[in-house]
C-alpha cells in the first residue's frame, strides 16, 4: 500500500504541469523538444524552430513546415495559421481599448473569418474552452442586478460544469490542503533532505522548483491585482481598460493572460 505522501507527491507533480503552463521559462532549444503530436502545437513547434535560426521570417517558418513529417499534411492550414497569427497581433491591439469580455468575442469571431469550424475545433479547442469559461464568469460578475449570494451560486455553478482538466488548472487538490504538518513544513522550509527521503533526489528538486514557481505566480498575480485596482481608481473606465490590457501584456504571456483572467475574470 502507498503511504498519503506518495498519493500528495503525484498530485504535486500534475499540479506542476499546470504551473509550467503558466510560468515563465528561458527558451528551450526546439532540437531537445519531442515534437508533439496536436496540430495546434505541432504548428506552435514549427514557428518556435524558425525564431531559434539566423533568419526568421514566412519563408523560413514554411520551410520548417515542410521538412517536418508532422506538419506536412497540414501545410495549407499552416498557411491560415501563419496569417490568422499576423492578423491577431494587429487585431488586439486595435481592440485593446474593449471590454475584456467584447476583446474576447471579437477574437473568436476573426477565427470564423480564417477557418471552417472543424479547423476551429482542431485548432482552438481548447484555448475557446478557457474563453468561454472567462466569458460565463465575467458575465456573472458584470452583472449588478444580481445578490452577491446569487453571484456565488451562479459562479459557482460554472465551476461544477468545467470539464476536469480546466477544473484541475484552476484549483489545487484536496490532497494539498490535506498535507500532515511534516510535509507542509518540509515545503515551507524547502527542506531537501526531508523530501528526498520521501522521494528520491530528482524529485525532491522537481519539489522545490514547483513551490518556488508557484510563489513566484502567486506574487505576480497579487503585484497585478494591486495595479490593476490602482488604474481603476485613477483612470476613466475606458482609460484603465487600456492601460491594464497593456499591463498585462508587458507581464505575461498569452497563455499566463489566460490563466489569469479566468482566475480573476473582474479585472
């Protein structure tokens, strides 16, 4: 029978999955990653081989389209691809100024404009998914006519809808609550000698690495809040919708902005 911690470790390790998502990393050569097997990211492999070569521009990006056997079926949708990305930057930043909730519309409506809605579900599946979500909950919390206790029960019912792999990026486990004393401490006091006993030495470091990043996220995100309650109070509503847009644009990455906003829909 497995003791509590191991079950805890394998909840950490899946928890930290979520956080590599999320977090910021430095630049990993395309030459040591596996490429995977989803078009949408085989295509996002692609374009991260073209940045790492002396010329980064359509042709090359093409180039390493055609030479990858996972790409080259895809080669005409690569080509949509490319120019829905293009136009996408162009795009958010003519709409910076919307409403998180009218940006996000506006930005699945151009997907209809590049793509059939089978390549939609190819492509986009999941990130729409994480729209959507943002989408229901900012409706809820936009909307003043309801109690706050009715704000809670409705938000809380798009929670209980999720499918598990948005509910499991949203919230820790039970388990993690449920740490004895010991291994919390361990935690707090990254205490690698005590972890490694329980988990080996590679693991032990994985550990460390994963509570160091999720105090890293934990402080970036509560640093945000603060500047973003700060632009509200001093700017005009359509004055701090675009300056927090470009807030978080300098901070995060896109899928770090769809973290956040689907933590904290009200900003």
């Amino acid at each position: 029978m497995r003791s509590p911690i191991f079950w805890v470790f394998s909840t950490m390790l899946f928890i930290g999955l979520g956080y590599v998502l999320v977090q910021p990393k430095a630049p990993i050569s395309p030459s040591k990653v596996n490429v995977p097997t989803s078009v949408d990211r085989v295509f996002e492999h692609v374009i991260l081989t073209a940045q790492n070569t002396n010329e980064f521009n359509t042709h090359t990006i093409h180039k390493e389209c055609t030479e990858l056997e996972q790409c080259q079926p895809y080669e005409a949708l690569f080509a949509k691809y490319l120019s829905f990305k293009e136009a996408l930057l162009t795009y958010q930043s003519a709409l910076a100024h919307l409403p998180l909730n009218e940006l996000l519309h506006e930005i699945m409506a151009l997907q209809s404009q590049y793509f059939t809605e089978q390549e939609i579900a190819l492509l986009f599946d999941e990130d729409n998914q994480w729209q959507a979500y943002t989408l229901a909950k900012l409706e809820v919390n936009l909307d003043n006519s309801l109690t706050d206790e009715l704000k809670h029960q409705l938000l809380a019912n798009i929670d209980a809808s999720q499918p598990e792999h948005i509910l499991s990026a949203l919230k820790p486990s039970k388990d993690i609550h449920a740490l004895n004393t010991e291994l919390n401490e361990a935690f707090n006091s990254q205490n690698y000698n005590q972890l490694a006993s329980e988990f080996g030495d590679a693991a032990a470091t994985r550990l460390i690495d994963l509570q160091h990043e999720r105090q890293q996220w934990q402080a970036l995100c509560k640093k945000l809040i603060n500047e973003i309650s700060h632009l509200k109070q001093n700017l005009s509503s359509s004055q701090a919708q675009q300056k927090t847009a470009q807030l978080l644009d300098k901070h995060l990455t896109t899928q770090q902005k769809r973290h956040f906003l689907a933590l904290y829909p009200e900003t």
